[in-house]
C-alpha cells in the first residue's frame, strides 16, 4: 500500500511540476469603443455592424476565470457595472472565435458592445495551456492594461484532512483520521452548446483515500453462520482508490452548478474469523453514477448534495466459498457538504462539514452515517507560490 500511496504522490509532483508555463496574456484595448443601439443581426461583427453606434469610454473591466473559460466579465464606465456577460462562457484557448460575442448593458439585447472591442488574449506558443482560476481588473495604462498568466491549472491538486465525529464522540467504527487526495485534470473548455454553459467530459478525477480507526474497529468479524455485515466492510475500509469521469456539467449564473459523473472505486478491507483466527484482505470493487448539485449563498460559503449510486463487488485472493453473503451490493451514499472558504481570494482554502448516509439496496439494514469536519487545501496552489 505504500509503494502505491508514494507513486500516487510523485504523479502528483512531477505532474504539477510539468504543467508549469506562460499561458498567455490578457491585454485591455483603447478604452474608447463603439456602443451600438438596435436589434442585433448575430452574422455581423463591430466592423460592419449598421446599427446606430456612439462612442463611449470604459474605465475598467473586471475577468473571472474557472477551469479554462471566462466565467464573468462586468465592463465599468464611471463607478458603475454598465455592461455583463455573466452566462455565456468563453473558452480561453478558442477566445480568437469568439471576438464577435456582444455584451451588452442591463441584460437590454438591443444595447451592446463587442467582446473584441475592449479585450484581446495572446496565447503564448503552441502550447495551449489552460490559465489559473484567477479574478483580476484592467485599466487604461502601459501598466495596468495587461495580465499575464504564468501557470496552469489543467492539474488541480486538492488534498483533505479530517476526523469523524461519530468516531471520536459516539464510538462508532468511522476513521478517526482521514486523508483524502484529488487529481483534476481538466479535458474540456468549450461549451456544448453556444451561448449555454453545459459542457460534456469536462474533466477526469483520479482520487485516493486513507483512514485509521481505533484498533476495535480495524476488521470486520465474520460472524458465527458464515455471513458478514456488507456494509460493515465498507465502513471499515482502511484504503479507497478511484477515478471519476465527468459525462456532463452545467454552470449555473450564482456560481453553482449540476453535474452527471460516473467512475470506478476500490475499496481495501479486512475479515476476521475469530474460530481460527483467520484474516482475511477483500477488495471492494464498484462501479457507480453521481449527481452533485452544488450551491454559492456568498462568495465564501456553499453547499453541495452529492447522490450516489455504487454497484459494489467484493473480491478476495483466498477462498471465500463458506461465507454465504460475500455478493454483489447496490450502495446508495448521500452526501451533505458545507464549506467556508478561509479566504475570499481562494476558493481552495476551505474548512467543511460533511454528512454522509450510506444505505444498502441489496441486503436491508446495517446502514451507516459518517459526520466529518476537516480542512481542504489545494497542493496546486501551494506548490506554485513554492515555485514561484
């Protein structure tokens, strides 16, 4: 098990390592633009646009990058938000194909500007690399016009700690200290469908996590007429290794968003025959599809309700043929997870509760909850102010 926590650690390390580079640079253009007026003929761009048009000045715009695509842009004239573009997403590595997107002024589609007009991105070289999530403000000036963005985040790093609370106050059998580690490599930038932010294959999520429990709780007892609590060996799991694939995302405007993913989940745990002292290594191997609907109530404070559904089956090196209910499972795990983000600038700076209930469809009873309180931090981030 180690060899196999330590290769997952240095993939991690060189990973980050190797995604190191310039992405590109964003750059402020001449803060006078044309403003037009009148219904918007979508085949046309600010160079041959008829409609009645005035010239106006910008004071600043404000970019919020997430996961490869600008997210937000709010363009200021004086001290106010004057024009938005708050739902449609722009693929920063396809930013040149979308110059002709329009925003436009209180949401007034007869009122507008051009993207192409107040913004460019110069990409640097042929590497294509996705920029860090980053919010950030241009103004008018050789020095505050521009912003380069020197790292990638096509690898986000995330890494948990916590402890259960049902295991340390309430004796039940639920790791007293847990570590969890995450691998996001981002496959998809460009929205599905123009103009809505659904996107399919987003991203792939390699993912581990270890446990240690009180030394009564270490194992799972086969009991006296060959039978074993199912749920029990998932509990009492000390090892869980998984890779989860996005099928589909949709961003929603506060921030929020659903997703459909499906994925694949090993799960290491014990038996004990207390008759002759037999131990017993089984592995848990599941398939399973989740839901996550996620929710922003502030900029620092959100919540996410994960649906799971796990296909499991358990598997041993060692004959098992005496144990009468050693099958196939289907798990049912509802996740609740509030966070509070440490610090407003980063979002990857979080302490949480999670509540987890886990039912068992195939054999009634012995169901489980876990109530975990840990910090989330990203290794991404820190590796980077490390390196840089």
């Amino acid at each position: 098990m180690k060899r196999v926590i330590t290769a997952f650690a240095v993939l991690l390390v060189s990973s980050n390592l190797m995604a190191q580079d310039i992405a590109g640079t964003f750059t402020m253009k001449a803060p006078t633009i044309n403003y037009f007026t009148g219904a918007r003929d979508k085949t046309k761009n600010s160079s041959n646009d008829t409609n009645a048009k005035t010239a106006i000045t910008i004071d600043s715009l404000k970019i919020y990058v997430v996961e490869g695509t600008i997210r937000k842009i709010y363009v200021y004239s004086g001290v106010d938000i004057r024009f938005t573009n708050e739902q449609v997403p722009i693929s920063i590595t396809k930013f040149k194909n979308r110059i002709g997107d329009a925003l436009f002024e209180n949401d007034d589609d007869q009122k507008y500007i051009y993207l192409g007009d107040i913004l460019s991105y110069r990409q640097e070289g042929e590497n294509r690399l996705i920029p860090d999530d980053i919010t950030f403000t241009l103004k008018p000036g050789a020095t505050t016009n521009n912003k380069p963005i020197d790292k990638s985040s096509i690898l986000a790093i995330d890494l948990r700690a916590f402890s259960d609370m049902l295991g340390v106050f309430d004796d039940q059998p639920n790791g007293l200290v847990q570590t969890e580690g995450s691998l996001k490599i981002i496959t998809q930038t460009q929205n599905t469908i123009r103009n809505v932010p659904l996107y399919l294959v987003q991203y792939v999520q390699p993912y581990f996590g270890l446990a240690r429990f009180d030394s009564t709780f270490k194992q799972t007892n086969i009991l006296g007429d060959s039978t074993v609590n199912r749920m029990s060996m998932l509990q009492r799991s000390s090892f869980t290794f998984g890779v989860k694939l996005n099928i589909l995302k949709y961003y929603a405007k506060s921030g929020g968003g659903i997703e459909l993913n499906g994925g694949y989940q090993y799960n290491r745990t014990d038996l004990y025959r207390n008759s002759d002292s037999t131990k017993l290594g089984v592995s848990l191997n599941s398939f399973y599809l989740q839901a996550p609907i996620k929710i922003k109530f502030a900029r620092t404070i959100g919540f996410n309700y994960t649906p799971t559904v796990y296909f499991q089956n358990p598997q041993s090196s060692k004959s098992t043929d005496y144990l009468k209910n050693l099958s196939s499972n289907t798990i049912i795990q509802n996740e609740f997870f509030f966070y509070f983000n440490v610090d407003k600038n980063d979002k990857n700076n979080k302490v949480f509760i999670r509540f987890n209930m886990f039912s068992n469809l195939t054999e009634k009873g012995n169901n489980y909850n876990q109530l975990q309180i840990g910090y989330e931090r990203s290794l991404t981030d820190l590796l980077n102010k490390i390196a840089f």
